[in-house]
C-alpha cells in the first residue's frame, strides 16, 4: 500500500526515476482496485448498457470503474514515465505503445528491466548508492 500511496504523492513528477518494485505495487494495486470498482459497479446496477437492436447488454464496467480511472489516469503516466527514466529512456517513449503489439511487448520489457546503476541524467538510483562510483554498466538501451 506504501509504494500506491507514494505514487499518488508524486503525481506530477515527470522528471524523476522509479524502480521496478514502485512501478509494479502500482499496477497490482491498480488492478485490484479497478475489479473492485467494476464489482461495485454491477452490484449497484450502475454498469455502462450497449443496446443491440433491442437487446441490452451490460459491459461489465461503470461509472465507478470510470471516476477510479481518470483519479489515476495522471499518477499512472507519471509513474511509467519515471520507470523509463529508471532505465535511461526519455518519457516519449511510452509512444512505443502506439506501435501494435510489438510496441505493448517493448515497453512490457522495458518495465521489467532493471534499471541503470549509476545516476543518469533524470537522477540517481532510485534503489541507492552502492559504492558504484567509476562502474560504467553495459549498454542498457534496445
């Protein structure tokens, strides 16, 4: 709940690094919470109804699972942003994404990787100084 709540403060920065453990809390924590609000939403009826010609078909999500969305929709970006940072990519490369699915596969890679040892130019390690001072890592990039 720590690393959720951390990300939540750190909302509007784009500008530093997280690591693997912060980003991914996120995401499992995010995941729990939307199917909680998409439960929530079918038990109060509240969900979103496709009319097929007559035939009304519920899509399993509402407005509950919606207002959750766009509270994390900001914090979301800022967090993947920062874990490009962590592994020396500029945040414009969440772009990646655009490219069908060999662009999802790249940055579920990237936000696996492990990021860069030594400071780069978004920060430090976020996981700290361990006496790498002259280490230069091999070349981390894609």
């Amino acid at each position: 709940m720590e690393w959720y709540l951390k990300v939540l403060r750190n909302y509007s920065d784009f500008s530093s690094r997280s690591r693997r453990k912060e980003y991914w809390m996120f995401v499992l924590f995010n995941i729990i919470a939307a199917i909680i609000a998409s439960i929530i939403d079918n038990i109060l009826g509240t969900t979103f109804n496709v009319d097929f010609g007559g035939h009304s078909q519920s899509m399993g999500y509402g407005y509950i699972y919606l207002l959750y969305n766009l509270i994390v929709l900001i914090p979301s970006l800022a967090v993947f942003v920062r874990r490009l940072h962590d592994v020396g990519k500029s945040g414009w490369f969440i772009l990646i994404g655009l490219i069908p699915i060999v662009g999802a596969i790249w940055l579920i890679v990237l936000m696996c990787t492990d990021g860069q040892l030594t400071p780069n130019k978004w920060g430090p390690n976020p996981k700290g100084d361990f006496g790498f001072e002259g280490f230069e890592p091999k070349d981390q990039s894609f």
